[in-house]
C-alpha cells in the first residue's frame, strides 16, 4: 500500500473510532442507544468521501431525520409504538418486521 493510501486509512479509521467512541459515551451518558446500524456507513462517508455531496452535515441531519420520521410513522401504522424494544424482547413479531420495511421504503423515498 502507499504511503499516502496508509496515512488516509489510519486517519479515516482513528476518526471513525473516536467519533464511534464518543457517541457511544453520550449513549451510556444518557442511556440512550445511540450506537445504530446508519451510524457507521454515515461516519465513513464523513471520514473516507469528505468532499462528496453525501458528506454535508445538512443532507446526514436531513437523512437521519427522514429515517426517524419514516420509523415513527411505521411503528405507528403498525401498532407497535408502544411495544417493548426488539432488542430487550429478543422477539421481533411481524408489526415490527412490516414497521421496518416501510420505514426502509418510506426513507429510500424521502
């Protein structure tokens, strides 16, 4: 590898572990799952392509809130607003399968 190939992997990885790193901390901070699937293709994106459109705070704030939006709706739609997390029930019944793929197909639409 180059060097200049190198230097870029190691800043773009060390960036993306401190970034990692303190949204986890504010997650624990306020036990809050802030570490979610989005976050990482989001942070490489910031770190890897910081030039590209994709990359603009406006469109990651923008994004993330249609994805928040379109999952709230779905769960709604679905009744399962109010159902206990898929990730402490260890069971994910059909509401939040369908509630899912809506939210996925609302966001792509967004």
């Amino acid at each position: 590898m180059q060097p200049a190939k190198l230097g870029a992997a190691l800043y773009a990885g060390w960036v993306a572990l401190v970034i990692t790193g303190i949204v986890g901390g504010l997650g624990l901070a306020f036990q809050q799952p802030w570490l979610f699937p989005s976050l990482g293709p989001t942070i490489s994106i910031h770190t890897v392509t910081p030039n590209q459109e994709a990359a603009r705070p406006w469109n990651t704030f923008v994004g993330h809130g249609i994805g928040a939006i379109a999952a709230f709706l779905s769960l709604a739609i679905f009744g399962a607003l109010h159902a206990p997390s898929a990730m402490i029930g260890s069971q994910v019944g059909f509401a939040r399968i369908a509630a899912s793929a809506l939210a996925v197909a609302l966001t792509i639409e967004g």
